[in-house]
C-alpha cells in the first residue's frame, strides 16, 4: 500500500506551521501512527503534510499551583513515564502505557491520539473524565474548549482544518484524590474494545468511556448516582447497573450488548481501583 503523491513541509515554530496550513488541503503531521496508515489506505489524500513533530514549545508536561498542562506533542511513552503526572493524573499516565506496543508509544502523540478520534483511542475519555480543556490555535488566535464538546462524532471533532492542538489543561488530582484506567483491549492493536477512566476528586466522581459507542462520552448518571456516596461496591455495581447507552457501537470485534456488558465491568474495574488507591 502506497500513499499517493504529498508536498512535505517541516515547520520550524507553530507561527510556521499555522502559516504553512492555512493553505487548501493540508494536514498536521505529529507521530504519523495514525495519519500515515490512512495515507497508505489512501482514505486520506492531502496535497501537503506539515510536521509539527520538531515544535519543542507544544512538548512537556508541567504540573503547577494546582493545574496540569500537558503539550499536545507529549508522546505516550512521555506520559506513562510522567513522574509529575503519578500524582497529578494517574488515569492518563495509565491509559498511554496502554496504548498499542512500544513503537507506537514512542512517536503518538496526546494531540494526534485526540485529533484523529478514533472511537477505539485510549485517551479521550481519560480527557472527560478529568474534565479538561482543549487548547487550540488558529489563524484567528487561541481558543479552548471542554473536552465534553470537542469530540463531535465518529473520528470527528471541533477542530477546524487548519487548527493546531497545543496543549490540554486540567485540574491536577490532590491528596485524597485518586484516578484509573482499565481497558478490554483488542488483542492484535492493542485499541480498546472498551475502556474505562475514573476520576475522583473530593466527593465527586467522574467515569468516562471509549469504544462503546463513536463517540467517547461521560457517563454523568453514573458519577451523580456515586459522587457522595460510600463508593461501596454495592453502590458501584448499583450505579453501573444502570448505564445506558442509545448507540453503541456493534462490529465484528463486539456486538452492542457485549460492549455495554464490558462498560459495566470495566466502569466497575476503573472506579474501584480509583477508590482503592485514595490515600
Ligand atoms: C499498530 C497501532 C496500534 C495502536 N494502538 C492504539 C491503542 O491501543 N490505543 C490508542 O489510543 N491508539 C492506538 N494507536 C494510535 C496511536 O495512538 C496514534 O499515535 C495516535 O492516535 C495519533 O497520534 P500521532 O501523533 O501518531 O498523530 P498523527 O498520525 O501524526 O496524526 C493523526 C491526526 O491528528 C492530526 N494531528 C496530529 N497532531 C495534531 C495537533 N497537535 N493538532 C491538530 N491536529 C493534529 C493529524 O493531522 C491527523 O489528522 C495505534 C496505532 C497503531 C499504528
């Protein structure tokens, strides 16, 4: 499989590349695991590629007076290996050591992974279950905007053509606040079949998820049901029982009652390991 014929540009700064993609039909290029194998599918045939890879002011994560700021060009082995993120934000760290194998991890990327919005990403529910906001920049300036609103469909979300994530912000987690990430996992690519994000933070608590439906979405009826409560397992397994979805996805990896079957199991699996790690 070939891709067809691209200009490739490497774009030296963000003002470069916010410049070089104001053009018609270009594409960001950041580890290239996700865009690459679309161009050699030839699902996507844009005239120019602009690497962003090399751009240092969108890498790195800082964790500062209480706010976790997190480039968009972090890779997931940045992320596993987070040492300020162990406390800050287990949940992501988790989820990007579970992403795919060793090569994937070490060029994919938190804005890639989010950008493309692949339903079966690890790490869009790990962004609504912490409640996060999405920075982007543009030819018109920067904007943010929830998490909750940024994925808008199937491999779809709010981001213009010729925008650039930067970076994703959000409350770092305190002492007595704890976070996790449990995948079912398709045993070739390593992409969730389902995957679970718990997040509690002070009596509130968060579950979000992957691959059940074609959009990642909060399950809010869930965290209202336990925030306060005892986080027993009885309230934790009355509260799943009750998910609901009107769409979840069914294909030849799981049918839609399988995968609600998995969101109740591993929704259980993530907020107990969250409970259990609260100091
Ligand atoms: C074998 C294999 C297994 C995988 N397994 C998993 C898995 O288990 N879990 C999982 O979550 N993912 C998995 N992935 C996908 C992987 O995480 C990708 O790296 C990630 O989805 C995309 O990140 P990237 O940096 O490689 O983006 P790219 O491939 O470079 O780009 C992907 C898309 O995002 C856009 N983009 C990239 N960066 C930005 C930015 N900063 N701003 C705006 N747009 C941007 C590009 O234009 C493109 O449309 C797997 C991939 C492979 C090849």
């Amino acid at each position: 499989m070939f891709p067809g014929n691209f200009e490739y540009v490497r774009a030296g700064n963000l003002k470069e590349a916010l410049t070089l993609l104001s053009g018609e039909d270009c594409k960001a290029l950041a580890g290239g695991h996700s865009l690459i194998p679309l161009l050699k599918q030839r699902l996507a045939q844009p005239a120019k590629l602009v690497d962003i890879s090399g751009l240092d002011e969108l890498k790195g994560v800082t964790v500062e007076a209480g706010k976790a700021r997190v480039g968009a060009l972090t890779t997931h082995r940045e992320l596993a290996a987070s040492e300020a993120l162990q406390g800050a934000a287990q949940v992501l760290s988790e989820a990007a050591s579970k992403v795919g194998d060793p090569q994937v991890r070490n060029r994919g990327t938190l804005g890639g992974n989010i950008a493309h919005a692949d339903p079966a990403s690890d790490l869009p529910a790990v962004l609504l279950a912490l409640d996060a906001e999405v920075s982007i920049v543009g030819p018109n300036g920067s904007r943010s905007t929830k998490a909750d609103g940024f994925f808008s469909g199937l491999m779809d979300t709010d981001l213009a053509e010729n925008e650039v994530i930067s970076h994703v912000e959000f409350s770092s987690l305190g002492a007595g606040d704890a976070s996790a990430y449990c995948k079912f996992e398709h045993p070739a690519s390593g992409y969730a079949i389902c995957g679970a994000a718990a997040v509690i933070r002070g009596s509130e608590v968060r579950l979000a998820f992957n691959g059940v439906a074609a959009v990642p979405f909060l399950a809010s009826a869930v965290g209202d049901s336990l925030s306060g409560s005892d986080l027993s397992d009885a309230a934790i397994d009355s509260a799943l029982s009750a998910l609901e979805h009107d769409d979840p996805l069914s294909d030849l990896h799981a049918s839609a009652e399988y995968r609600l079957h998995l969101a109740k199991v591993y929704g259980g699996r993530a907020l107990r390991a969250a409970r259990d790690r609260r100091g």
